[in-house]
C-alpha cells in the first residue's frame, strides 16, 4: 500500500526541509559507547544534559546527498508536497496493493506531481541502466494512475536524474521514448542557479521544460487586441493577467538543460531586482511600459476575430486574439523582471500587463531583438554574446559564418550531451572554472577551426576546400560528425581513463591536450582518406572509428607510460607555438610506430623546430665531462698517490677502459701513428659514477666535492650522483639523429654546466 503519510506540507515540509539540508545524519547515544560508534565512522558533536548521553553524527551517503540535492531543489521551487524521508513507496498495481515502490523524490503543487529516480556515483563513471529503466517504465502506468487518485487533476511527470554518470545512447534513447525526463549533473546544477536568481518563480520555468506544448486546462485565452505591423513583422498588442502568461511563458537560459530550444541565449535575472519588483508591485505599483515576446505556433498563426468596428486611414485592426493554451508557448524577449515580479503576489490573477506580441519569429530575429534591446546592458555578457552571435550565423548568407557556427555549436554538444566524455569538462557560459572542468569552448573551436572536417569557402561561397565531414548543410553535417568525435573521444577516454581524470593535473582533459586530440583524430581522417581507406560522408561510423582506431593505439600506449617528468615537460612548452608544439608530439609518437603517417610538416617540424637545444647541450655535456673526469682524477691522485688509477678504480671499469685503450693505440699503431690513447682517455661519465661510490671513494674523498647543493639533503650516494648518470644517458641519446633534448632537460644540463664547469 502507498503510505501517503510520508508525503507532508506546511509545517511538517519546513521540518523535513531541515533534516535534508543537513549533510549529517545525527543521533543520540549512550556515552559508553561513543568509541564503538567512532570506529564506525561517527563523530561526537556534544554532550547532553544528561551526562548518559551523546550527540554523535557522521556524513550522509553520497547518493543520499545527491537526493537530497534534488529534493532541496523541488522545495525551493515551491513544490508543496514531498516526501519527507527515503521511506516513501507507492503501490503501481492495483490488483496488487501490496506490490509497491521506493520513490526517492516525490514532488506536486496545484497542477503537476513528479516523480522522480535518482542514481549517483561517487566520481564520474560510464552508466547502464537497461533493466532498472525497463522496470521503471513497466511501472509508470500504475505509479501516475496512484499519484492521480490521490492528487486529482494533476499532470504526471517522470524524471530520472543522474550524478556522475556518462549516459549510453541506448539509455538516452529509452528515457526519449518513454517519455522519461533525464536530468544530468548540469540540467540540475542549471536550476540551481536559477532558483537563486528566481525562487519558486523558476519552477514556471522547470514546468515549461517539462509540459512544453502540452494544453493547460480551464484557461482563458481570449484576450482585446490591436494588430499591426512593425519592421514588416505583424505583431498584436494586448493585456493579460500575469498568471496566464507566466504559464505560457519561459524565459530561455544558456545551458545544458535546455540546449536544443533555440535561440540559445539568456537574460539573468537577479533575485534582488526580483524582489525589489514584488515589493513595488505588492505596494500598488505598476509598469506602463510593454513586454515583448515571441508566440511560438509552430506556423499555424494565432486565430484574430476581426472586430467589424474599424478606423479610417488606419493600419491598425480592432479584434480578439487567441492565445495558445499550451505551456512553452511564449518567449519572454524583454520584460523577465516584470512578469516574474508578479509571481507570488495578489495581483498575478487581477492586475494585467501590456504586451507586445510577435508570432513565429525566426530564431536570428529573435536574438537580434534581444540584443538591440540589451545593447547597453551589463547583463548580456562578453562570453554569451560569442555564443548569441554564433547561434545568429547558423543560418547566415556567408557559408563561411555557417560554418563558424557550428563549430561553436559542436564545442557546446561536447560539454552538455549527457553521452559525451567530455561532460561536465568544458566551460560553458557562466560556469566556474575548477581542476577538472577546464578546458574552454574556445580551445574546441580553435581546434575545429584548423582542421579539415568542415569546407572553407571563398568569395561568394565558392568552395576552396571541402569539409570530409562536410554535407553543405550545417545541421546534416553535424549529426554526421558529432557521433564520429563523441566515438573517438570515447576510445581515448575508455584507454586512458587515468590521464584523463585528473584534468589540469595532466595532459589530456587541458585546452592543449583535448585541442591536439581533435587535430590528431582529424590528421588520421586525412591519411586514411589519401589511402582509400575511408569515405566518412557516405561510411558507417563505426567502420570509421575502427579505422581510425588502429592509428590511435600508439598514442593510447604512449600516454599510459607517460611519467611525471614527461608530463611536466610536455605542459612545460610556453609561448605562442607551444600548442603546435602539444600537437607534433601527438603526431610523432604516432608516426614513431606506424610508419605510413606521415602528416604534412611532421619531418621537418623533428628536423628544424625540435633541436633548439641540441647544439648547446652537446657542448655543455662534453664540457661536464671533461671537468668531472679533471675533477676525480685529481683527487684520486692527491689521495692515492701515483698508483691511483689502480686503487681508485673497480677491477672491472679498469679493466674494461684498458682494452679500450689497447685497442684504439693498436689501430692506432697499425696505421702508422703514435700510440697516445691512455686508460683513463677511455673512462666514461657513467663510469665516473661507480668510481666514486666505489668502496671508501665516496666517505673519504667525493662525497663532499660531486654533491650539488641542491642534493645535500638525500639520503644516500646513489641519490646523490644520480645527476652522473642522467648526464651519461643524455650524452647518448644526443648522439642519435632523431634525438630531441626536451626543455627541462636542458635546464638540468645548464644547471650543473653552470654549478661544476664556470664555478669549478
């Protein structure tokens, strides 16, 4: 049976409220046993009156919170009735009372009940929920038919709400059909901030979300008007209560809750001007001036009763206009604060408003409106009017617009499709900036910008360059080409899960990282094409992506053995190419293992841009060389006396130099000329190392002279020389032609160049 005392109102709603807000989960308790409770996780709080006893507390459960944060939500929104615990079931088979439910949100006001399943993860992870949706939606009939009969005349929504979850398409899928609302970590952080710009006035908002084009019952939507023209668009003037508008109306944010509703820009409106409005409105104070809006009909037009009463010479016309009495139905163009004033005060049913109504606008006009209006106003910001003129170009005379355009749309789908495993990543309008969501829309679209998916065109769009992913229509490229990166991104992602996690802690998930994926990816396009291998405008995106694939493993492998030291030197390029610089690493690695790529500008960006410091690493090395060996043959001879190459060296390295040497004068020799190679001539900077750890070397003679400041403090002679052997290893390495030294490696090699040859 459904135990509808759980679902509470009023005072009782205040108190659960309370308990919700809390991230603690607190009890009383015996002292005696507060070090049993301790060891489970609990902490003491205080002591009561009662010396017995203990307040004790220990933190939620994290998917406990995450209901918690939704419920808290809903409250905020001026839901009145909810459940007040985890407690609450409900019967979804009549026949069966007994067969019930555990609902972890249930929320209704005076026209609509949600119900809503919540799922949570501790950190982000990939989600399935084939079979716990299947149940849900075999149970979705039963559970509104209960809610219904207990809240008549309500509608019913479902929502399913996800925390940490990287949804599967098939899941996406499912929720669509089944009319499953999915609420993402971003879709309910959106209301968040809403709720703090709107209080309960944002639950007109989540209801328009979620009943767009649904009808509203019982309404009135016969309203006096005059039609006109302005700027060749009809538009109607009229008054109306502002309860009937706040139900047609929305005011349309940009975010991921509502991105595919265009036009995407928004007007933030700030709770303290809101109440100032109320307050002035609860006061008798009223605005001459007219809202603006949009009436979206979907091309039908809006039914005008003509009145036969006319006026001569006029191109105004009397009559009575039909509103639509669907929900979602009116964009609110200018106006937000007046209309939301209202709300929560006396006058929503008996005072009106003057409007100003045009019908179907197209989105490019809209947001040209808008802009004209706020022109001058601080609210429309610097990052959101990229976006606005973006979404402005989508459908712009210039192909090249266009196409600017969607790159700026693809960059947002990868920061807000719940598929994506870029969600929650990318910094998108308002969003804070923290270690893991750090990568910009801008570094996305600078990257689609040099890459070859898309067509470039040139004087009155005459093509230059076809796009590989390029249909010549921007939204029919972008469901070819979207899927084809999300999949890609995914086979990093699912490879390189660590890399990936750790954000601006490594070397993926940064601007320079993610950019040079996109260019990899498009630099792979691009040599599978040349090869017939791939025909991405006509071909399957799996077979695309599996092609794609096998040149992307190198780069997988090389980015799961990257160390510390090579991921501080690959975040350590600076200046204006250093994301070039990202990128060619990408390429080589790659190249390094599959020999056929061969990217344009790859061979001779290894040649001419990545030895700068070769040259005087070379010198610097020899010069180190020459002082260690100056240095330890000195002090070996001042210690051991004339013998010293004999007591100071190993039997081995001794022996191992003296055929070297031996042999060189034999060549030597055998050519007709002097014998002048000696054995120390033959001793190397790694053998220097094991010179003078070398029995009592280190304690009696080095210690103190090949000991660089900056090592005093280790532990232990092989710590303290290990800068012998990392020099050796370079010293090789430079002689190899392909060979690279990194920045930071030449910063070391500087250092103890300038610490043991100019000072010594």
């Amino acid at each position: 049976m459904t135990n509808w005392e759980n679902i509470v109102s009023n005072k009782e709603l205040v108190a659960a409220k309370n308990k919700r807000k809390n991230i603690y989960i607190e009890d009383k308790q015996r002292k005696v046993a507060l070090q049993e409770f301790e060891e489970e996780g609990w902490e003491y709080v205080k002591d009561y009156a009662d010396p017995k006893f203990v307040k004790i507390r220990r933190e939620k459960p994290y998917d406990e919170q995450f209901e918690d944060k939704v419920w808290l939500l809903l409250y905020q929104m001026g839901f009145t009735y909810l459940n007040k615990d985890r407690n609450f079931k409900m019967t979804y088979d009549f026949q069966n009372p007994n067969f019930t439910q555990q609902i972890d949100v249930f929320a209704a006001d005076d026209e609509t009940i949600l119900i809503v399943e919540c799922k949570s993860a501790e950190s982000i992870k990939d989600g399935g929920f084939k079979k716990e949706l299947e149940a849900l939606h075999g149970q979705m009939e039963g559970l509104r038919k209960t809610a219904q009969k207990q809240f008549s005349g309500r509608k019913v929504k479902f929502i399913w709400a996800a925390h940490n979850y990287i949804m599967s398409n098939k899941d996406i899928q499912r929720m669509l059909e089944w009319e499953i609302v999915f609420f993402s970590d971003s879709t309910i952080q959106y209301y968040c901030e809403l709720v703090k710009h709107l209080g309960t006035c944002a639950r007109y908002q989540l209801l328009g979300n979620l009943l767009a084009n649904t009808e509203i019952k019982n309404m009135q939507n016969k309203v006096p008007a005059i039609k006109g023209m302005m700027g060749g668009y009809d538009y109607y003037a009229f008054s109306i209560e502002p309860e009937k508008l706040l139900k047609i109306g929305y005011v349309l944010h940009r975010n991921e809750a509502n991105k595919n509703m265009m036009p995407t820009y928004q007007r933030i409106i700030k709770k303290k001007r809101l109440k100032e409005v109320q307050s002035f409105i609860n006061e008798g104070g009223y605005f001459p001036n007219s809202l603006i809006i949009s009436i979206d009909t979907k091309g039908r037009g809006l039914q005008f009763d003509q009145s036969p009463t006319k006026v001569e010479d006029s191109h105004s016309k009397l009559g009575v206009l039909h509103l639509p009495k669907r929900y979602h139905s009116a964009y609110i163009i200018d106006g937000q604060h007046r209309l939301y004033g209202f709300s929560d005060t006396d006058y929503a049913r008996t005072n009106t408003i003057p409007v100003v109504a045009f019908v179907d606008l197209e989105r490019s006009e809209q947001l040209k409106l808008f802009m004209d209006i706020n022109e001058n106003q601080k609210a429309v910001s610097k990052t959101l009017r990229v976006t606005l003129n973006s979404d402005m170009l989508w459908d712009s005379p210039d192909y090249n617009d266009r196409r600017e355009a969607l790159r700026s749309k693809i960059a947002q789908m990868c920061g807000e499709e719940p598929t994506s495993p870029l969600l929650g990543r990318i910094v998108i309008g308002e969003d804070e900036k923290n270690p893991t969501k750090c990568i910009t829309i801008e570094a996305i679209q600078q990257a689609l910008r040099r890459c070859h998916f898309f067509t470039v065109y040139g004087k009155n769009n005459v093509i230059i360059s076809d796009g590989s992913f390029d249909l010549g229509d921007n939204q029919a490229t972008l469901e070819l080409f979207y899927p084809f990166l999300e999949g890609c991104l995914k086979l990093i992602k699912t490879n390189c899960e660590n890399e990936w996690m750790i954000g601006e802690q490594g070397i993926l998930t940064i601007n320079r990282g993610i950019q040079a994926v996109i260019r990899i990816i498009d630099d792979i396009v691009i040599h599978l094409i040349n090869q017939n291998k791939i025909r991405p405008k006509t071909q399957n995106i799996e077979v695309l992506i599996d092609e794609v694939e096998y040149y992307i493993e190198p780069l997988v492998n090389n980015i799961n053995r990257v160390d510390d030291i090579q991921r501080k030197e690959l975040k350590g390029f600076l200046g204006g190419g250093a994301d070039n610089k990202f990128w060619r690493s990408f390429q080589k690695v790659i190249a390094e293992t599959r020999e056929d790529f061969k990217p344009d500008g790859l061979d001779e960006y290894i040649e001419n841009e990545t030895k700068q410091y070769n040259t005087a690493s070379r010198e610097y090395l020899t010069s180190i060389e020459e002082c260690v060996k100056d240095i330890i043959s000195n002090a070996l001879e001042s210690y051991y006396g004339e013998n010293w190459i004999i007591k100071g060296l190993p039997k081995n390295i001794y022996k191992s130099a003296k055929k070297t040497a031996d042999d060189k004068n034999y060549d030597l020799l055998s050519n007709d000329e002097d014998a002048e190679i000696d054995i120390w001539d033959c001793i190397t900077l790694a053998d220097c190392r094991e010179i003078v750890i070398y029995s009592h070397n280190w304690s009696e003679i080095f210690e103190s002279i090949v000991t660089r400041p900056e090592d005093i403090f280790l532990s232990n002679k092989e710590q303290k020389t290990e800068w012998m052997s990392m020099m050796s290893k370079e010293k090789y390495k430079i002689s190899k032609t392909t060979y690279s030294v990194p920045k930071t490696t030449f910063e070391l090699i500087s250092n103890i160049y300038d610490w043991l040859v100019l000072k010594k």
